[in-house]
C-alpha cells in the first residue's frame, strides 16, 4: 500500500509487459517502496544492519550501475516510466502507453507540496532512496555488476520526488538528509533500512543512529518489502 505522510492509501498496482508496443497495469509485479507486509517493524530491523566505517569514494561511477533506467523486469517499459507511472496521478501517455509525458506528483513526498510533471522539464526526479554512491561506499563496490544494477532499477529503490529537495540530497544518507516534509520521515527511514537490509549493505554508527531516532517516533512503521530480484538478468551490462 502506498504511503504518503504516514498513512496508508491505496495498494499500488504494478507494472506488467502488455500488449505490442506497450504495457499494462496488473495486480503482479513489483511493489514500490511504499508497499508494507507484516513483516516485522523497521525499527527492530534497524539492528539487522552492519556497522562498518564508510569505504572512499574511489572507482565510484554511475556507470559501474549500468545503463540509466534499464528495463531490467522486461516489460517492455523503461524503469523511469514505471516509476513516474507508479507515483504519478492524472497520468497520460504517448502512443504506446508506456512514455509518460505529464502527471501530477500530488503530494511530493518531500515537501508535500503538487508538483507538476512534463516530460522533458525537470521538475520530477526518481530518487534512489539509497543513492547509489552511498551504496557503493557501503558494499557495492564489492559486488558484480548484476547486482548493482539490480539495486539501481530496484521500484523498492525509488521514488518519484519534487527536483529540487532530491538535487539538495546527493548520495546524502539519513544522519546527513532527511525530507523536510517531517510526516515522510518515518516513511522515507523505513524504506532505506529495507533496501540495505535486502541487499546486504552496511550503514555507518551515526547512520543507525539516525535511522533508530527517527523509527522511534513511529515505532509500529512497518518495514516494506518486494521489489525486484537482486540481480539483473545476464543481458544486462555494466562499465
């Protein structure tokens, strides 16, 4: 179910190969980061995670992520558009009913603000929750390439957001940014402590921290779950 501010709406339908030339929306798929399952809270899963010390930024490309938005879950669709498609309301389309050309982000995560998306003006931005040069000091580095763009075209990962807070984030992780919309918090931690715990990535002693103090706040907040598997299929490359 997706979450906005904390509480629950609709359950998110997901994105399948349609017919020639497009895709449709089905009840399979691949959850986004707001789906939560009863599987435990996020705040206990906050001790699941290892501690280490962040690793240099060293050898960090976004290619070594592969090619940007892949369709890595073969429906036909690029990973943006699933996602602006996910997140998005009063969406329309091209031809083939899978570019999105206009939507409304109505609330931001963010900022909670409505923000309008048209396609070739920047005001809409897919977030990776955890960004991808923080994973790759947390772990990624270390990992084949199949993993790594897994994690970057992962709908567990990412999120449609307003440009500008995501641009003022960076490869920022929670001791170091958080949304200033303070109802998303708890939604936005609980997210980023799933993505690292499926994908086995480290988190700094004051990243726990942080996670842990925000979690406390919402200490029934659910961990969220799904997404795609954890490594892409072979045809995919990376640099």
């Amino acid at each position: 179910m997706r979450l906005r501010g904390g509480a629950a709406a609709a359950a998110a339908v997901l994105i399948a190969v349609g017919g020639v030339g497009g895709c449709k929306k089905e009840t399979n798929g691949s959850p986004g980061p707001q789906e939560t399952v009863a599987g435990g809270a996020a705040l206990s899963a906050v001790d699941s995670l290892t501690v280490k010390g962040r690793a240099p930024k060293t050898g960090y490309d976004r290619g070594r992520f592969g090619t940007a938005w892949a369709d890595t879950d073969s429906n036909r669709c690029d990973t943006r558009d699933d996602i602006l498609k996910r997140d998005l309301k009063e969406v329309k389309f091209s031809d083939d009913k899978c570019k999105v050309t206009a939507g409304v982000l109505d609330p931001d995560p963010y900022t909670g603000q409505r923000v309008t998306f048209t396609r070739g003006r920047s005001q809409v931005d897919i977030d990776h929750l955890v960004a991808l040069s923080d994973a790759w000091q947390k772990g990624a580095k270390y990992w084949d390439a199949g993993k790594r763009i897994a994690l970057a075209n992962d709908p567990l990962n990412l999120l449609a957001v307003d440009a500008g807070p995501n641009r003022s984030k960076g490869d920022g992780d929670t001791a170091t940014w958080l949304p200033q919309n303070k109802t998303y918090r708890c939604t936005y931690v609980a997210a980023q402590v799933a993505v690292k715990k499926k994908y086995d990535l480290w988190v700094t002693s004051a990243e726990k921290a942080a996670m842990k103090k925000v979690l406390s706040t919402c200490p029934g907040q659910k961990l969220p779950a799904g997404g795609n598997p954890t490594e892409a299929p072979k045809r995919f490359h990376a640099n």
